[in-house]
C-alpha cells in the first residue's frame, strides 16, 4: 500500500510540474485565431502504423497461443 501512495505522490508531483513550466519558461501566447493547421500527413502515417503494429502483435499472440496448446 506504501507503494501505491509513493507512486500516485510522485505522478502528482510530475503532473503539478509539467503543468506549471509554460508559465515559467515564457511560452508563446495564444495567437487567438485558428491558425488552420492540416494535420492530415502525420497523424495518418502513425494511426496506420499503429494499426499495422496491433495486428502483428495479435497474429504473434494467436500463434503463441496455438503453439503451447500443440505442446500440451
């Protein structure tokens, strides 16, 4: 149980961190308009590689699974 109240303290204390360090290191204001930015290119390359690298981490799993039902 120790553990788990160690844990959440420090993932709460990294969360306040990174929430507060853009007050802190001056970043850029919202320019307050919508800069319409495509975001067709790159986000489309890694859904399809995610997608691409589930189905071979399931056909790995299935065959895994055949394998030590065989050897049983």
């Amino acid at each position: 149980m120790k553990r788990y109240i160690k844990i959440f303290l420090c993932v709460s204390v990294l969360v306040l961190i990174f929430n507060f360090i853009p007050k802190f290191a001056n970043a850029q204001a919202d320019p307050g308009e919508d800069p319409d930015a495509p975001i067709d290119g790159g986000i489309s390359l890694l859904v399809a590689a995610g997608v691409g690298y589930g189905v071979k981490k399931a056909r790995d799993n299935r065959k895994a699974r055949l394998n030590n039902s065989k050897k049983d």
